[in-house]
C-alpha cells in the first residue's frame, strides 16, 4: 500500500484572509470547495502540499505562539523554502509578520538561513532557504527503538 502525505488542517479566524496569505505569498491555488451546511471548507494546494482550511468555531485557549512556535506538544510551525528569505520578506512587505531572525545557521549548513513570521491567525511560519538533507544521518537512539 502506497502512503502520501495529505495536508495540514488549519482552524481560521478569518479564513479568507488565510487563503490570501498563503495564496499570494506562498503560491496555493485552491484545489477544492466542499460546502457544510452555512460554511464551507477550502483546500489550498501548492505541488504535493495542501492545507484545509476551516472556519474556527471560537478564540484560541491561550496567546498566540512566539519566535519558532511553541515548545509544548503540538504543530510548532508550518516551514516553505525559498531560494532567497530576504527576497521574500521584502516581496511580502507588511504581510510578513516577523517573530524571529533572519538567522543564518552555517555551523550547522552553509548557506542555511531562517525567518519565522505569523500568518493571519497567529500560526508560525517558517521560511527558510539552503537547507539540505544529511547524508547518512545517524540511526534513532534511546528506548522504544
């Protein structure tokens, strides 16, 4: 049996506000419509990746996450590359709402440098270019292996 990735299901203050964000910033079109009842549910897709877009039935239970996200269990951010961060916040203009950096990460990868912003409900967005994947990481180590 085949498994693919599906998407990410976001609760929104303001859900049109949502798709716009992520639409003209980040390239989602929408895939697809489904009505409920008075509302309706929006699936954003951009390649293999697709949010699902929801109308939020009330206010979050605590403040809005900070910096990279929040420590706690749960999402911490949603994260897109780019070939240029500065490129991008300076073509999102007042849409891009910093939290934290740019910061460059060459100790860990040349060239590897990072933002994090809010999009409109609050949720942490990463952007971030020249990450690339280890070769040969280490295997998991500890209990439950």
């Amino acid at each position: 049996m085949a498994l693919s990735f599906a998407h990410i299901a976001l609760n929104c203050k303001d859900p049109m506000a949502t798709e716009r964000f992520y639409t003209q910033h980040f390239g989602f079109h929408r895939a697809r419509v489904i009505p409920v009842g008075e509302e309706q549910i929006v699936f954003l897709r951009c390649g293999a990746v697709c949010l699902e877009l929801f109308a939020a039935k009330g206010a979050a239970p605590g403040p809005c996450p900070e910096k990279d996200g929040p420590a706690y269990t749960g999402v911490r951010h949603l994260a897109f590359q780019v070939d240029d961060v500065d490129a991008k916040i300076a073509e999102m203009g007042s849409a891009a709402k910093i939290t934290l950096g740019p910061l460059s990460f060459d100790a860990f990868i040349p060239g590897w440098r990072t933002v994090w912003m809010t999009d409109p409900d609050g949720n942490i967005v990463e952007v971030s270019q020249g990450f690339q994947d280890q070769e040969n990481p280490p295997a998991m180590e500890g209990a439950g292996r």
